[in-house]
C-alpha cells in the first residue's frame, strides 16, 4: 500500500501510526506554503484507499493518534 500526501510535489511522511486492531493507517505530512499545517490522512489497509476526509492541523505535528480515533 502507498500513502500520498495532499500535493502531488515530493513530501516525506512525517509521522505515522497503525490502530489499535491494524486495519487502518495514518500518516502525516508537513506543509509551509499556506501557513504552516499537518495534513494527515487515514487509509484502509484492506483496501488501501484513503478513508474519509483527511485532517489538516494547525502547526506542525507528529501525532496521528486524533485521526485514528476519529475514524470508525
């Protein structure tokens, strides 16, 4: 499974996390062009599609963990 950022220009995951039962993953990344924000999305592992709307962030951050609780 491949996770990809909000833009289609080169950006690293900066964070990442499994849930709890290992069926979802989150990833972050970083962004400066637009005020500085964490854009982390969620995806499911069984079918590797990005689940939801992802969530963007004041700031940036490394904790995924907000994102994986507020998916089912």
């Amino acid at each position: 499974m491949t996770t990809f950022a909000q833009f289609k220009t080169p950006n690293d995951v900066k964070a990442g996390a499994f849930s709890e039962d290992s069926k979802r993953f989150a990833a972050a990344y970083h962004y400066g062009h637009d005020g500085t924000y964490t854009w982390i999305g969620v995806w499911n592992l069984e079918t590797g599609k990005l689940q939801g709307d992802p969530l963007r962030s004041k700031g940036f951050t490394t904790d995924v963990g907000a994102a994986l609780k507020s998916r089912p």
